[in-house]
C-alpha cells in the first residue's frame, strides 16, 4: 500500500504533502468501498446459511489481519516516523485518528450504555468529552506543536528544565495511560468473546494480538493509518443499527432528529411501568431478598450453617427423586461454591443485599430518562439534598471530563505529527467534527433502544425471548441475566439485569437485524477499543524509551536502540494491562473516568501555566504536579470500593461535598494550580531563555517552530 510510504526526497514540502494527501484519499477511498462490499457479501452469505459463529469469526479475523496489515506496511525504525509519524498527517487524516484514539471503548460502548441506564445524568460525560476539545484548541494543541517535542514529559522537560518534571510527567503519563488502557481490553474481551465465543479471559490475549502487530512495529506511522482504517469501520458500524430502528420506529432515517419525539414515548412508557401491579410485585420480591440478605448479615455463622443445609438437602432430594444429571451437577455446584470463611460469607451476603436493593426499585433502579436531577428542588429536606448533591455531581464530572481530555497524553501527542501549526488547529476542528458524528448519536441510540425494550420486550412470555438474551448470558452474566422471580412465566423489566457496556453491541439484536450487523458492531466496537489501545500503550512505551531511558538514562543511545527498547517495553506493559484486565477490576466507564481525573490533576495546570506563565518555575510544576495527582489518588483509594479493597481501607466512606470518586480531579486541579503560583512565587525565576521561548510560543506573530 504505497498509500503508507514517506514522500519522496527532493520534492518540496508543500507539493510533496499535497500529493501525499491525494494518494491517501485514493487508498482510504477503495478501502471504504472494500469494506462495504465485504459486509454486503457476508450478509447474502448469511441469506445463504452461513452459521453465526462463522461471521463472527469472519469479522474478527479480518478485521485483526486488516491492522496487522497496515502495522506491517507501516513499519520502520526512524525514531522521527515511530516517536511521530514523520511530522507529515494531514489535518483531515489527523482528525480522523484522532477521533478513532478518543473513540474508545468508552465512547462505543459504554456511553450510549450509560446514558440508557442514567438518563440525562449521562450527558455529563458528552458535554465534559466534547468541551475538553474545546481546551484543546484554544489553550494546549498548537502551542505544544510550536514547542516541537515528542511527549508530554518532554514537553515538561523542556520547558521546566532538569530532569524532575520529566520523571514526574512519566509517572504521571504510565498511571492515567495504564488507567486507560486497561478499560480498552477489557472492552477487547468482551466483544472478542462475543464475536468468537471463546472465554472472556482468552478473547482478551487474542484480542491483544491485534493491538501489538501495529504498535509493536511501526509506532506512531502504524498506528496513525490504522486508525484512520477503524475510524471509517467504527462510525459506519454506530450509525447503521441506529439509523435502522429509526426507521422501524418512526420511518424517519434520521435518529438525532426524532429523538426528543421517541423521549416522550418512553416517558410515557415509565408512567405505565411504575403502576403495572406485575413490576410492583417484582420489586416486593426483591425488598424481600435484601431483607433476607441482611438477617444472615446479623449472624454471619449460623446462616452459612443454614445455608449448607439447605444446599445439602436439596441435593439429596434430588437425588432420591431420581432427576435430571444436568439439575443434580447444578446443585453440587452450588452447595461447592458456598461461602468457606466468614469473611468470605459477610461478603456475599452483602453483595447480595447491595444488589437486590438496588432492584427493588421501579424501572429496575433507573431513574426517569428525562428526569434532569435527583430529588426536588422544591420537595422536602432530603429531595432538596438530593437534587443538590446530583447536580453538584453532574457539574463536577463534566469539570474533571473536560479538562482531562485537555490533558491526556495520548492525546496531546496525535498534534506533534502534523506538518505545520496551522494544520495542528485544522486538525483539532476535525478531530471535534468526526468525534460529533458519534457523540450526537449516543443520546437517541440509547432512547431508541430503551423504547424497544419498554414495548416490544417487556410482557414476552419467558420461552420466547429473543436469542440475544442467551447469547449474551453465555458471554458473562455479570453483563446480562434474566430471572422470573415471580414465576409468572412473562418478562417483567424488573426482572432483567443489564449492563451498560452491551448495549450498543446488542442494537443490532435488538432491533431485529440479520446478525452480520451484530457482527459489524462488534467490529466497529473492536476497532475502536484497539485504536485506543494502540495509543495509550505507545504513550506509555515512549515515555519510558524516549523519556527515561534517553532523554535522562543514555543520551547518547542510537535511534535503532531506542526504538527497540520502546518495542519491548510496550509489549511488556501490554501483558500487564492484559492480565489486570482479565481481573474484571471494574466497569469500564469508572476506569476510564479515573484515567481522566489523573490527567486532570497531573498535567492540566502543569501544561497551562507553563505555555502562558513564563513565571511558572520547575519546583512549583513538580509540586503542583505532586500535590494534584496525589490528592486525586487518595481521594479514590478511600472512596472507590474496588480500590479500597485493593488497599485494604476499612474506615467508613467519607465523601468530601457528597463528591462521588469518579470526579476526584475536582480536588486535584485547583490544588495544583495553587501549588505551582505560590511555589513559583517565592521560588526562582526560570532561565532567561526558557522565559524567552514561551513568549515565542505565545504569540502567533512570531515565526512558527
């Protein structure tokens, strides 16, 4: 694919860069129109009996070899054309890769999940995503073009000086990068487990074979053309199912305008729901199952005792009644998976209570779609405590989603490849242009979608649910599971347990389409939790090689050496997200919300003050730096309930203004600008020169790096 190849020397820049444009036009062009026809194939094949498993199959191995592909064209070992692609993306092409890196797993998957499950509280994180853009352009992405560096950390290197704000800034990028990363392949197991049908745990090392092939071998020049490759498969695969049941809802092709008009649909539907005595009755079961979880709760070892015996007993009567091998080894399982300690049973009976009553609630513990806060303004004490602490929350999470995509590393490094600084801000309005393509559609996918369960799910008799249902229980229960707790034999909504991260790559199921759209989804959603992937393991191999190990270890390194250090490393640091990931450690919108409350703290007041305060001094970056991240830190240590496990905190929850741990940057980021003015007030002034080159850098009369 010559598409991939430098530009030839001798010609001049402009006319070398526009025919480059050209040819890249020419390759994405057929491979749009490849594509089209492949799905297009698929699906008569489907037509034509070609079992399921064999899409899926199809679609994951094509798609895998179609990056392994352009990783293998694209690969070099000129440290210019790994570290940032030769300098030379166009703006457009540049937009484009960096809508499929921001496009993650996050984004496919788990935001128009969120905002079924949330309602209007989820457009918190549309508002906070697409805004940090927004600080993007006008505050970091052409100035740090101006500076010309590789990374962040040798942004902070260079313009603090030493070798302590470069250290600070690696640990910084590895924490929020590994954060990141981590949700990625996890998004990457599920929907290889999906497609393939192989255990989540085994989908998530296939999976990785996919990220590895093109960062591995050509850094940032791979991993720039395949992101542009996913970004055309991601938006075509998000757009179809949705503009789908538009259509078969209101034979409108156009979700985003019908979808305040499908709102109210569904906010009928809720009406109708919190009064159906079926629902109702429901929910009473599950009041019950907390009540009864919290009675063992009270005496720990006498309900352990309770419930062996009663798994006991119903093992031995179904061994006297004779029944089916399939009834008998389920009991065994269970009476072998009951609690062994007391911690262990304290543990399970407190998941339980947590979790049944978190159901025993209408609409299945979701709020109303179009209900804006929780509680009333205008209600008594606690609805007006409600409301506050839920609109205190909104703003807070969009704060902390606004300014750490303002400062994600993985990120910021996609405007070092550019040509020009020109085309550094061009590219940013790009990047927003295909990043809003997706993100105004998230809200009417996630309306559409809950309509169609609202009515054409709820009230189906338990033996003719759709095939989805199962398929997706058998990829992890965890994800989706149904239960007819009132033995009624119809499906109430109460008693369906979903969650968010499959909801875009159920639509297709959902709305009724031939399974080669599933299939495209999951592409879709696969290729943007790789993409993604792709950079965030590049940020964290080059802050080391290039960073660490050259910029403060060997600075007399060759450029092969450096280059083969970050290839090992990153394949290093890729096993481990992998083996953290296979641990289910946490959903995947709280790990990637973490990862933006980190760059948040560590880098955003770091990065401003030092593009527009040439006072800002070395210790007060370092400290500033310091104080944000560790505040965040401890924040969520204390806070979140999966980290507190990880380390071991038993003191109770302490939330500070009701702020929940996803937002835990809200702390970080006025602490760290604070530190850095005062410190950098009573510390001395930075180098005449540095001085020098930030007032270069801020004033776009002066001639561009």
């Amino acid at each position: 694919m010559a598409g991939f190849s430098p530009a030839a020397s001798g010609t001049s820049g402009a006319a070398a860069n526009a025919a480059f444009k050209k040819q890249l036009n020419k390759v994405y062009g057929w491979y749009t129109g490849g594509f089209v026809i492949f799905v297009v194939v698929l699906a008569i094949l489907e037509q034509m009996g070609l079992p399921r498993n064999w899409i899926g199959f199809i679609f994951l191995l094509a798609t895998v070899a179609l990056y392994a592909g352009i990783g293998i064209m694209s690969r070099t070992s000129d440290a210019a054309e790994y570290y940032v692609a030769g300098r030379r993306v166009p703006a457009i092409y540049n937009g484009m890769a960096t809508g499929a890196d921001w496009m993650s797993a996050a984004s496919f998957i788990g935001m128009a999940g969120t905002l079924y499950l949330t309602g209007y509280n989820g457009l918190a994180f549309i508002m906070g995503w697409t805004g940090g853009y927004c600080l993007v352009a006008l505050f970091l992405a052409p100035f740090l073009r101006k500076f010309g560096q590789f990374t962040i950390p040798d942004f902070l290197g260079a313009r603090y000086g030493g070798n302590l704000a470069r250290f600070i800034g690696i640990c910084a990028a590895i924490l929020c990068s590994f954060t990141y990363v981590v949700a990625q392949i996890y998004g990457v197991g599920i929907i290889t487990a999906r497609l393939s049908g192989l255990a989540f745990e085994i989908g998530i090392f296939v999976g990785l074979g996919g990220i590895l092939v093109c960062s591995f071998l050509g850094g940032m020049r791979a991993v720039t053309w395949t992101q542009v490759a996913q970004y055309i498969i991601l938006i075509i695969a998000y757009l179809l199912p949705v503009v789908w049941l538009s259509v078969k809802q209101t034979s409108v092709p156009v979700p985003q305008a019908i979808y305040g008009y499908q709102l109210e649909k569904v906010s009928a539907a809720e009406k109708r729901l919190r009064e159906d005595p079926k629902e109702l009755e429901v929910i009473e079961l599950f009041k019950q199952q907390a009540a009864a979880a919290d009675a063992k709760l009270k005496d720990v070892p006498a309900a352990m005792a309770a419930d062996k015996a009663a798994a006991e007993q119903k093992l031995a009567d179904l061994k006297a009644q004779n029944a089916a091998l399939a009834d008998i080894q389920a009991a065994e399982k269970a009476l072998a998976g009951l609690p062994q300690t007391e911690a262990d049973a304290r543990k399970a009976y407190t998941a339980a209570k947590t979790g049944a009553e978190g159901r025993a609630k209408p609409l299945a513990g979701m709020p109303a779609h179009a209900q804006i806060f929780a509680g009333d303004p205008n209600g008594d004490a606690a609805a007006q405590k409600a409301f506050d602490t839920s609109r205190r929350n909104f703003l807070a999470l969009i704060f902390c989603l606004m300014v750490g995509t303002a400062a994600l590393p993985h990120i910021l490094m996609r405007y070092y490849t550019t040509p020009s600084v020109k085309q550094a801000r061009e590219s940013v309005f790009w990047s927003l242009f295909f990043i809003f393509l997706l993100y105004f559609t998230a809200p009417a996918l996630a309306v559409l979608v809950k309509y169609e369960i609202f009515t054409a799910l709820v009230g189906t008799p338990f033996d003719r649910l759709p095939d989805w249902i199962a398929a997706w229980n058998k990829v992890d229960p965890a994800l989706l599971s149904v239960t007819d707790i009132n033995k009624d034999g119809i499906f109430q909504l109460g008693e369906m347990k979903i969650g968010g991260d499959i909801i875009v790559l159920a639509t297709p199921a959902i709305g009724g389409l031939p399974y080669v759209v599933s299939g495209m989804v999951a592409a879709g959603g696969l290729a943007a939790a790789l993409s993604t992937a792709d950079g965030l393991l590049l940020t964290i191999a080059n802050a080391l090689s290039h960073d660490l190990y050259y910029k403060m270890i060997d600075p007399n390194a060759p450029t092969s050496r450096r280059v083969m250090i970050s290839k090992i490393l990153l394949l290093v640091v890729a096993l481990c997200a992998a083996y953290v990931a296979a641990q289910k450690p946490a959903d995947i919108l709280f790990l990637v919300s973490a990862a933006f409350s980190f760059a948040a703290a560590a880098f955003f007041p770091a990065l401003v003050l030092g593009i527009f305060w040439k006072r800002a001094s070395s210790i007060g970056a370092v400290l500033g730096m310091v104080s944000g991240l560790g505040i965040t830190f401890y924040y969520m240590a204390t806070t979140q309930p999966w980290l507190r496990s990880i380390f071991g905190v038993t003191s109770p929850v302490e939330l500070w203004f009701d702020i929940q741990p996803i937002s835990a940057g809200v702390f970080g980021v006025p602490l760290g600008f604070a530190v850095i003015v005062l410190v950098s007030l009573v510390t001395p002034a930075p180098k005449k020169d540095v001085q020098e080159l930030v007032e270069h850098v801020r004033y776009p009369n002066l001639k561009s790096a």
